[in-house]
C-alpha cells in the first residue's frame, strides 16, 4: 500500500528505469535500499546530488534525534560513515554498469 501514483508518472518512471542494464537496476535496487528513497537514489545517479547531500537526506530524523537527545559517537558515527561508504560504492557500480552501455548508445545514435 502506498499512495496513488499518477499513471503519467508511473510511464516517466518505467522508462526512465527502463534505459538502465540488468546490472545497473541491482544497484539502483542497492542504493534505494541504503537510501530507503528512489527519489534520492535517482538525484544522486542523475548528479543532482552529492553522496554526502543525499545521505543527510537520508538520515533527517536520526539528526533531528540527535540534535535533540545527543549523539553516541561510536554508534552514530559508525552508521553514518558505514551509509556513506554503501552509497558511493552503490553509485559508482550503477555508473560503472551504465558506462559502457551510454558509450555505446552514443556511438550507435552518430
């Protein structure tokens, strides 16, 4: 269950997904996992956002907790480096696996 999503939208989306290889979808599929956002995860591979941007993103309500309680620094810190660390790694395999495919994409469309 979620909310309705625009059939407009749901088009936009498919065929946006649809231009990524098998490979790349598993870490789109990765990535939106650590991000627990598509919409993060498809700002950070499109470059509208830095890994840094988009885990703060990521991550408002445990820095509203920990503004708020305090922060437990071999825990938080931990998390937050290990997020870090999973999201650039996600990213550069999708722009790895999508690399070769755009090259060749261009190459076929000159």
């Amino acid at each position: 269950m979620g909310p309705s999503i625009p059939a407009k939208t749901r088009e936009v989306l498919v065929s946006h997904l649809a231009s990524y290889n098998t490979w790349a979808l598993q870490g789109i599929e990765f990535v939106a996992a650590q991000l627990k956002s598509l919409v993060l995860t498809l700002g950070l591979i499109d470059l509208h956002l830095t890994v840094e941007q988009a885990v703060l993103l990521s991550r408002l309500e445990e820095e509203y907790q920990i503004q708020k309680w305090g922060n437990i620094e071999w825990a938080h810190d931990y998390e937050l480096q290990e997020l870090r660390a999973r999201t650039a790694a996600g990213t550069l395999f999708i722009h790895l696996c999508s690399e070769s495919t755009t090259v060749k994409h261009k190459l076929l469309n000159e």
